[in-house]
C-alpha cells in the first residue's frame, strides 16, 4: 500500500525521489490491475519523466509534490481520451487539461492516469462497454460505486493515496462509503467543477461538484489546503453543534448503516459536541425534489450523448422510464403498485419531463426547503446522517437501487458543503435484518445485505455552518474516536 499524501510530499520536499514513488505506484498498479480494472487510462510514462523533473528541481512551495493521484475519466488530461464509457467518444482525445489537474501539477502532484466510470456517469455501478466493470477493493461480487467509483478502489486499494472525482447525486461520497476511504464534496462557491466534462449542459439549477477521495481526512485536509481556501479551525461560540437522523429515505437504511450513525454520533459527543436527533423528512423531500431537477429533461441530455448508440442495459432501463409524460405517470404509477413496486410508483410521480412552469414549482419548493435548512442552521454547526442506505452494492444492482444513495442529494440540492468517513464494518448479525418484500427495489435492498459482513460503513457530514472546515473537522472527530461496541444505546 502506497504512503499517505502528506508523507510522500514531505519526503519529496525533503530531497527523496518521486520517481522512486511512482514506481511503487506502478508495482501497487500492475499487481491490482487485473483485479481491480480501475485505473483505465494510465499514462505512467508521461508520469515518469514529470516525476524525474521534479527530482531535477525543488520542489519548495509544492504541498502535492510526487504524489501519485488519480483523476476521474471525466476531467482533460492531455493526451488521453474522455470516453465516458460510451464507444462512439473513444476517439475524442483531450487536447488541454482540465482546471483542476492544472492545478493538481503546479501544486506538484503526479498524475498517473484516468480512473473508470459508469457510462454516461449515469449510475452508481462503475461499469462501461469501453473499459469494462471496476471491482470493489475486497469482494469481487461487488462494485465501488459511482460515478467517482474507479478512483474509489483505487485509493481503497491502496494504489494511489489520493483522488479526484465529481458529484452531482452522491458520485463521490456514495463510492468512498462503499470502499471505506474518506471523501470531501466542497461548495460551488469554493472549488466549482474543476474543468470536468458537461454531461447535463441543460441543467442548470443544481450543478456537479469537483471533489476529492483519500484513505484518511488528513490528507483531504493536505488537498483542501491546496486547493481550496477556509480549511482552517471555524470560529464558533460554544460547543460544536449537530442535528443527526439515521434513515435512509425510500429505501430503508441498513441495521449497520444505523449503528454507524450512531456510533459517529457517541465519538462527537465524547469529544464534546452537543447531538440532537432531527426527526425530520426534508432528507427525503430534497432526495424527490433533487431527482426532479436531473430528469426535468426526460434524460434528453444524456441520450444525446450516445448518439445513436444502444446504452447498457441499466441506463436504458432509467433512461426509458424518464421519457415517459408526466401525464400518464399518475396510471403507469398505479398499475406499479399493484404489482407490488411501491418504491418505483413514487420515483414515477415525482421525477419525468417538466415545462417551465412545473419546473419553476420544483425552484420554488427547493427554496422553500432551503428556508427549513436555514432555520436547522440557527442551531446546528453540522448534519450526521447515512451516504447510503447500504454497503457496497452488488454487480448489476444499481439501475434498481438509484434512491439507496438518496441521503446524499441534500447537499447536492443546496450546494452544501459534505463529506464522507468510514466508521465500522458490517457485522454477521446485521445481514438479514430486512424483511422479504415483493418490491424489487426492496429485494434487491435484501439480497445486497446478504453476504455483506466485513464490508466498510461509512456516514456522511453536511455542514450547516462553516463550510469546509466544519465538515473537516467532524470528519476528523469521527476517524480519530473510539466507535461503541454496539450502537443499541443510541444518543438522545
């Protein structure tokens, strides 16, 4: 396993070789690959004569320096193509970098390549007919996640000990819960999309967010840092603050997914924050309302992208049912219920093609909800919640269980500040909690649970105040606190 960011930088500042880095990088690669088939797109002889150049300079005023990162397929590196897992964009070579892997180089940073993705970034299951499907880290039946998901095995492998992804639902968060690394989403406001490819040019109310993936929150501190500015310590009077809620939305949160919160929760407290439990369904609204604003469209942006090409068989499925009228969702919806597919009645009623004035209704009602945010923001520093309502998905799972990621479309709703960390492990009595159920999307929630024991746990911080600190520092609670034994004792 490669070192931390922060101590290959320290070592390359301090006159250690970042070729010889790479070259580890390269081994980690090379013994991985086969399994993992993350890191699609390298480019390890570019990569070794930037890493020979910085071994001929100093590398004084460079906090990145030598260190191996990966980017998502979706951001320009010179040189390589962004495919997005579509083949008729195979030949679409990237002529300049993206601003954000600009600026990775001048802060000295070795870019190894492109990681993989879902196609179209349509899913959370990084899987593509150009590059093929990514393996999680530790169980080949299951996926990292996505869309950030090839850059999620990576660092949860170990391969390069840090990451750039984008998110717009949960794309960089939902992977990093899956692997078990840390994950953090800054505002628009702060570091924008980074230069990453426009996939959804119509959108334009909520938009994706550059961010970054690490094995732990010290070196999402060492990238934000960089990066970014107000990473610091968030002045405050009084206590650090937290509203906490453990479900999931529409599809029921996990026994371990609950014990996580809980136990991130008890470490706060320990550590002398003040936790109240929010009993409160504007997670679930947002999650309707966010899913709204992406199918607004009927995923005409998406189709366009194919171009006459057939998508894979999950994103067909998505990418059909978004087409159909509003007008004759109420019927499709109730013919869905009476077979049983009550999750898939309400994504029906809520999502689909909307004209300027249902939109604006939409607009209206996210800033209603920002309002109730706001309000939360008058008592509470920060939110603690799941990413996902599950571990690690199974392969072929994730057309069916879009909504498990629905705690993370908040942050995305409001352009919040978020971040992943991992908190614990699945336990082998928490795999069969879920009741048998005719609903697909809830059978497809119960056969994930089974088999899942060992699999990472990981919870989600949004911050209310504060930005990127606060998120930055609640992480950093959690990762550095003693988790409960058990979580049945859950704080009030």
């Amino acid at each position: 396993m490669i070192p931390s960011a922060r101590s290959i930088a320290a070592a390359v500042a301090g006159g250690s070789s970042a070729a010889a880095v790479l070259a580890e990088h390269v081994r980690l690669y090379r013994a991985s690959h086969a399994r993992l088939n993350a890191l699609v797109l390298p480019r390890h002889d570019a990569a070794a004569t930037e890493a020979a150049a910085l071994d001929a300079t100093s590398c004084h005023g460079r906090p990145l320096a030598g260190v191996p990162v990966s980017v998502k397929e979706c951001f320009g590196v010179v040189g390589l193509p962004t495919t997005l897992g579509i083949r008729n964009r195979r030949g679409r070579i990237d002529r300049t970098d993206a601003l954000l892997v600009t600026r990775l180089r001048e802060a000295g940073a070795v870019v190894v390549g492109k990681a993989n993705v879902p196609q179209a970034m349509y899913l959370h299951e990084t899987d593509n007919p150009v590059h093929g499907r990514t393996a999680h880290p530790t169980d080949p039946d299951r996926g990292p996640g996505g869309s950030s998901g090839g850059d999620a095995a990576l660092v949860g492998a170990g391969v390069v000990p840090l990451a750039v992804g984008n998110d717009l639902a949960g794309s960089i968060r939902q992977p990093a819960h899956a692997c078990g690394i840390c994950s953090l989403v800054p505002r628009t406001t702060v570091l924008g999309e980074g230069g990453a490819f426009d996939n959804l040019p119509s959108l334009t109310v909520v938009r994706p967010r550059a961010g970054f993936l690490a094995r732990d929150v010290a070196d999402l501190r060492l990238a934000a840092a960089t990066l970014i500015d107000g990473t610091g310590t968030p002045a405050r009077d009084g206590p650090l603050s937290v509203g906490w809620w453990d479900e999931a939305g529409p599809v029921g949160a996990s026994p371990a997914i609950r014990r996580a919160v809980a136990e991130a929760v008890g470490i706060l407290v320990a550590r002398g924050a003040v936790a109240t439990r929010i009993d409160d369904d504007l997670a679930t609204e947002a999650a309707w309302l966010h899913l709204a604003l992406l199918s607004a469209d009927g995923g005409a942006d998406v189709r366009q992208l194919f171009a006459g090409e057939r998508p894979i068989a999950g994103i067909r499925r998505i990418l059909g049912l978004a087409r159909v009228p509003r007008r004759w969702r109420p019927t499709v919806a109730v013919a869905a219920r009476s077979l049983g597919r009550r999750i898939e009645a309400s994504a029906l009623l809520a999502t689909g093609p909307r004209d300027d004035h249902e939109l604006a209704d939409v607009i209206a009602a996210r800033a209603a909800l920002a309002a109730r945010v706001a309000a939360l923001a008058e008592r509470y520093d920060a939110l603690v919640c799941p990413v996902s309502a599950l571990p690690a998905l199974r392969h072929g799972t994730a057309a069916l269980l879009v909504l498990a990621a629905a705690p993370c479309f908040l942050a995305n709703f409001l352009d919040l500040a978020a971040g992943s960390v991992p908190v614990t492990t699945v336990q082998a009595d928490e795999q069969a909690a879920r009741p048998w159920s005719v609903d697909p999307v809830a059978a497809a929630a119960r056969a994930v649970d089974r088999g899942s024991a060992g699999l990472p746990v990981g919870v989600q911080v949004v911050a209310l105040r504060g930005g990127e600190a606060t998120v930055l520092e609640c992480l950093a609670t959690i990762a550095g606190g003693a988790p409960a034994t058990r979580a049945d004792q859950r704080p009030a």
